[in-house]
C-alpha cells in the first residue's frame, strides 16, 4: 500500500469509489472489496457497533489487501481519535463537525507535532512496528493521517468556508441524510434549503482545493454526483449491497419455480 494513499487521492479530482462496512468485519472483506475494484472502504464505527478490538484487526485485514481505509470514530473524543490513529487509521471522520474550533480538534488530535498535539507512541500499530527515529516517525504519520471532514449540519454549512479553509482538512464529507434533518426538511434531498447547502459545500471545497465526497445510494446518483463535483463516491455498504443482491436473486428464482 501507498504510504499515503488517501492524501494522494485528495490531491486529484478523478473519480476514487469504495464503500461503506458496518456489518461484515471479516478476515476476508479487505480482499473481496480489493478484488471488486474498490479504490477505498469507508469503515463506520459511529453506526455499527463495532469497538475498538474489531477496529484494530480490521485494519490489519485492509492492510492486508492494500486497500486504503477511512474511519468514522464514534464521536469527536480525543480518546477515538487519537486511538484510531493508533491502530493504524489512514483516513479519520469524526460525527457532527459544525465549528472550524470543532476541525481544529480534530486535527490536533490525530497530527503529532508540530501540526497537532496527539499523544506519542511509537513501534506500534500506526507505523507497522517498525523502528526509526522520532523526528522521521512524527513527519511520516502527519504526511500519511487524511482528515475527511464530515459536514452534516446547519451550522456546519453556515460555517464550511472557514472549515474548508484549514490547512489538515482533507476532505468534505456530506452526511446527507443528517444534514435534511439538521436543515428541518429530513429525506427531502430536492428541498431548496437542501440543495443550497450543498452548493455552498461545493462552492467552498472548490474555493479551497478540498475532495468531496458522500454516499450514494445507487450507480445513478454516483455519476450524478461526480458531475456536482464529487471525487471521493461511496457506494452503498455491505448489509445493502448483500441485501439487494440476494433480495433480487431470490425473487426472481422464486417467480421462476411456479
């Protein structure tokens, strides 16, 4: 695996697809998602229930498969950020940034110094055991550790240009479905209130050279998505995609056996 492959992928606006796992954290996910073309997994810990021993073998799985991995803590905690980048975490989303004070936290928490003020520890997960000096380790995991900043409420949009702004910022994330209910309008993606907070998102990554990227629910949406702007397409995730599939299949061979 790239060093920093997420960061590299920020860097450029061509299409990067992955998708969502909140369910199936097994040894071979990392490969089976590798092998269907995905470019990165989104591995959610905020909805899934997924705890920090699941986390850490997970990673090692992904790893395994050269598969780069973004992962949602549960909340903006130091203790789940800086953890996570213990463990080996190349990408960090953390829930319900609304304030550049709330991005800058992020930030201080998952960079070593001089960027951020995370705790120390060294030959462990996060740098693969290896040994090496610490000015050498401190640069390596600040240039490697992306920050997708997950913009899904009012005030998150009232202040993204300022969020945007920040050098450590990656990334957009638009939680749309948090977002509709934060804006007052929930699942109402066509509402007008909607659609300027997503304009003013677009409008600020492009203004700061910043990814975006969000979950799409279907291939149609991923195209359409990608053409507003949106390099970072999260298809789906594993308990619908699984779900879907065998739904379809078992239908049709049913209406087949009459």
């Amino acid at each position: 695996m790239a060093a920093n492959a997420l960061r590299d992928m920020a860097t450029h606006r061509r299409v990067k697809l992955g998708t969502l796992v909140a369910e199936f954290a097994t040894p071979g996910i990392g490969h089976i998602l590798k092998s269907a073309g995905c470019d990165f997994v989104f591995f959610d810990m905020e909805h899934s229930g997924f705890g920090m021993e699941t986390l850490k073998s997970a990673m090692r799985y992904f790893e395994a498969a050269d598969l780069p991995m973004m992962v949602r803590v549960p909340s903006q905690d130091y203790h789940f950020l800086a953890r996570a980048m213990d463990m080996g975490a190349e990408g960090l989303i953390a829930p319900m940034v609304s304030t550049v004070e709330q991005a800058q936290h992020i930030i201080n928490s998952m960079k070593y110094h001089p960027a951020g003020t995370r705790g120390v520890a060294l030959q462990i997960a996060h740098d693969r055991y290896r040994p090496g000096s610490v000015a050498d380790k401190f640069d390596a995991a600040n240039k490697r550790s992306a920050f997708i900043c997950l913009i899904e409420t009012a005030d998150g949009v009232k202040n993204v240009d300022g969020i945007a702004a920040l050098e450590g910022v990656d990334c957009l994330w638009v939680g749309h479905f948090d977002l509709s209910v934060s804006l007052g309008i929930p699942g109402d993606f066509a509402h007008p209130t909607f659609t300027a907070a997503m304009d003013k998102i677009i409008a600020a990554a492009k203004k700061h050279g910043k990814s975006l990227g969000r979950l799409v629910p279907n291939v149609q949406q991923g195209q359409e998505w990608y053409g507003q702007g949106f390099d970072f397409i999260c298809y789906s995730g594993d308990v619908w995609v699984f779900h879907d599939a065998m739904a379809d299949a078992v239908s049709k061979i049913r209406s087949g056996c009459k």
